[in-house]
C-alpha cells in the first residue's frame, strides 16, 4: 500500500481548499511545537507530502507547489503565510512567536 498516490501527491477528502491546506499546515506546526500528536487528518496529509517529495525529489519549491499544494495562483499575494496570518487574526489558531529564553526542550524561561 502506498502512502500517497500514483502522481506523488498526498490524499485530500474532497473540498479541502488551499485555505484548508494551509490550516493542516498550521495544525502540524502547533502540535509538534506543543510536543503533542497533531490531528489525524492534518498528519497524514503533511506526512504523505513529506514522503512522496523524499521519494520523488525537488526543491523545497516542489514540496510547496506539487505535494502541499499551498502556492497562490497566479498574481496572487496571498501566500500560505498570509492565509495563516489571517486565520490567526480571525481567531481561527493560535498566535505563535519565538521566544528565545525557551530551552529546546520547551521548559519554561528561567526566572
């Protein structure tokens, strides 16, 4: 059983828009920084993107455009990182920003 399909691009339930894409991103990011599992849904679709590009190759351009599927189209400004910024004003995920007094393995800042 392959983990992605024929073309090299990962499975998505039908309807799921770039916009959708990018919360699945999002969901990853947050669940690993928390140290925790992301969703079910979110992990298999960033792990699928993640293993067909190992297996197929290409920039990091690549696993943008051909296996996350998150560039804008054409003349769009709006790029992943601004739907995101968007849906963080929207309240639609957390905020995050780095902290530098954290230590790698995500304690609290010493006092």
């Amino acid at each position: 059983m392959t983990r992605h399909d024929p073309f090299g691009r990962s499975a998505l339930p039908a309807g799921f828009s770039r916009e959708d894409r990018v919360r699945l991103l999002r969901e990853v990011a947050d669940a690993l920084i928390d140290g925790r599992v992301p969703d079910r849904a979110a992990a298999l679709f960033v792990g699928g993107a993640l293993d067909a590009w190992l297996h197929g190759g290409g920039g990091l351009g690549a696993l943008e455009r051909d296996y996350l599927r998150v560039t804008p189209p054409r003349g769009s400004h709006r790029t992943a990182a601004v739907v995101a910024q968007a849906d963080e004003r929207a309240g639609g995920a957390a905020e995050r920003r780095f902290d530098p007094k954290l230590t790698d393995q995500g304690e609290e800042p010493a006092a």
